[in-house]
C-alpha cells in the first residue's frame, strides 16, 4: 500500500507522518508514504502534481495542505482559492487518473453556524468567510473530480506542531495575569494526533474492502463540546497542574467584543455518528489528549 500525504509539516501533516511511521513499523503490511511539504510540492502547481502522483503511484493521497490564515484570507482571497479549491481539485484528478483514492479534509467553517444542536454532514452549508468559501469550494473540486473520496471535516485543531489556540494561549497566559477569551463560540477541540488516527484507520479499512458507502463526506471532530473560554480554563487547569504557568484569571466575553477581519460560526458542533457507524471511528477524547502532549511536559 503506498500513500501520498501532502502538506506534511502542518499540525495534521506532522501528525500523519508520526503515525505513519508507526505503523509501518509495527505493521505486518508492507507500507510505503511519501510525506511532502508545500516546498516540496506545491500543490497549487498542477503540472508538479501530476508529475509526483504518476511517478510515485499511490493507492492513496491524503491532503492536508491548506490556506489555514482564517482573518488574512479575507485579504489573501487569490491565495486561499488556490491551495484550498485548485490543489485539491489537480490533486483529486491526478488521483482519478490512477485509481486513487482521495482524503481530503475540510472543516467547520463551511457550516454558518447557526442551528441549535450538532451539525451533520447532511445539513446545509454556508460559510462565513472567504476560508470557509474557499474550503467548501474545496470540497466540491474534489467530489466532482474523482468518486473515490474521503472529505473529513473537522474543527478546533491543536497539537505539539504549528500555531494553534493551545500554544497562543500558554504564550499570553504566561505574560498577561487576566485574559478575555470568547464565551459564546462553541465547538470541538480536536487533537491532530487522533485526526491523523482517523484517517488512518479510514485508509486501511478502504484498503480491505473499497466499498462505496465508505467514500463521502464524514465529520471528525473533538468532544465534549465547550466554547473558547471553557477550552481556555481546561489548557490552564491542566498548565497550573503542571506547574508550567500560573493560571490567569479568564473573563468570558462576546464574540463582538474581540472584532476580527474573518466572522466565525457560533455553533461549530460537528456530530461525529456516521463515522462511528462506517468505520467505527469515535470523537477525539480532547481532554485526555491535552492531558498527554508534550506541551505540558516540558
């Protein structure tokens, strides 16, 4: 089984190579991945695409390039289509070419955020911002091109690698003894480890048995579902715990008191059933994750 991943030194990216390596090691099956970072392959450059999918021939290609910037895509609209509508929709065709099975992941962006309980891959969509267009956008590329696909849409992403709300928020907790966090946004922290995890096991289930009620859209998110603040007041429990900072005081404000270029979802709950029921897959325990990672062992 050989599988291309792209976008590899992202949060998801970084994870997918852990656990690819991994598994390749403890595995019996033979595995062989090709893990490659926006220098490597830009995916927005067609012709390098087709060139590395026709010469490294993968069973599978999962993408986890992506226009991430939310508030500076509103002004890096040209850039945000690019990597996340044309790259998937050139890495989706070369992967149709082939016989490729296709993993691409989205996110809770492309939802408005507005329905009272939790959001399921057949609701309706309509994203906010120009990251969330984009992404959908994105979604769509891929489906029409190749019938072979997995779209993973997910929420709230945090790990050891990249840029996300954990880091940011042990960075200003450790400089600021009071700090205003978003009360009424809620949603699913959701580990990249267990995002990586899922697609994972989504590929070697495909790879058993290529059935077509395994392909389509499946969403993948943490749980329990909390807002900004309450993520905020666990990641500096658990950073008290550790005696890595001493916790802030955190004041829960609306989301209009923190003005940002991109409008986000106030209800980003992602239902996570239809990929229990296909693949027996269960939300991120984001708790129990948080409670592992590096970041509070240093």
């Amino acid at each position: 089984m050989r599988i291309l991943v792209t976008g590899s030194n992202g949060q998801v990216g970084s994870s997918l190579v852990e656990c690819l390596n991994s598994l390749k090691a403890n595995s019996q099956e033979a595995i062989e991945f090709l893990a490659l970072d926006r220098n490597e392959l830009d995916i927005t450059n067609q012709v390098a695409v087709i060139q590395v999918v026709e010469s490294f021939k993968p069973d599978f290609i999962i993408n986890a390039a992506a226009h991430t910037a939310v508030d500076r895509a509103e002004e890096e609209v040209e850039l945000s289509y690019a990597i996340n509508r044309d790259g998937p929709k050139f890495l989706a065709e070369a992967a149709n070419a082939l016989g490729t099975v296709m993993l691409h992941i989205s996110t809770d962006y492309v939802f408005p955020g507005n329905k009272e309980g939790v959001y399921t891959e057949r609701d309706k969509t309509g994203p906010l911002s120009v990251y969330g267009q984009s992404k959908l956008a994105g979604e769509q590329a891929v489906i029409d091109a190749n019938s072979k696909h997995i779209i993973l849409r997910t929420a709230w992403v945090f790990s050891e690698h990249g840029n996300n709300f954990v880091k940011t928020m042990l960075r200003v907790g450790a400089a600021h003894k009071k700090l205003n966090v978003v009360a009424d946004q809620f949603g699913g922290p959701t580990y990249a480890g267990d995002i990586a995890d899922a697609l994972i096991t989504m590929v070697m289930s495909i790879n058993r048995v290529a059935q077509n009620h395994k392909f389509g859209v499946f969403h993948f998110a943490g749980y329990p579902h909390v807002s900004w603040c309450e993520f905020a007041k666990v990641i500096f429990e658990l950073a008290d715990q550790t005696n890595l900072i001493q916790t802030p005081m955190i004041n829960g404000i609306a989301a209009d008191m923190y003005p940002t270029s991109a409008k986000r979802p106030e209800n980003s709950k992602l239902s996570c059933d239809k990929i229990n029921a296909i693949f027996g897959i269960t939300a991120s325990d984001w708790k129990a994750a948080l409670n592992n990672i590096e970041l509070y062992k240093s």
